[in-house]
C-alpha cells in the first residue's frame, strides 16, 4: 500500500489507520493490519474504512486470518 487508509468510530471521528490491506483469495474478502487505540481494539468491533472507492465496513477479528483448526468445512 502507498496510502494508509483512516479509520472512523461510529459517530465519524477518525481513530486509526489501515497500514496494509490486500484481498484475499482463500477467504474472498479483503483482509488487513490496522493501528488502534486499544480501547477501539476489542474481537468483534465495527468501523468505517475511507478507501478509494469509498467507506467501508471493517471489524476487528483474532489473527490468523486462517482456519488452523479447520472449522470451517472446505468447499
């Protein structure tokens, strides 16, 4: 990424920033590392991303972005 992308709270004051982002084609979603105060870094909360082709909902999961333990059924 050349750009990092701003983070907005609910009532749309920013709060952080998307450092890299990228699609993924395992998961077919976009996937991404942010800053965040930690108040704000809780499994599970939304925000608004400005991207380049607008905002966007985002929320905050556990890191690997992956399945290790396959939970979840293949295809």
């Amino acid at each position: 990424m050349l750009d990092v992308y701003p983070i907005f709270d609910g009532n749309g004051e920013r709060i952080g920033s998307v450092t890299s982002a990228c699609h993924s084609p395992r998961l077919e979603k976009n996937i991404g590392f942010a800053m965040l105060p930690i108040e704000h870094a809780d499994m599970g909360s939304k925000f608004e991303v400005e991207t380049q082709h607008g905002r966007t909902w985002a929320v905050t999961v556990p890191k690997p972005f992956i399945d290790p333990k396959k939970e979840v059924p293949k295809q």
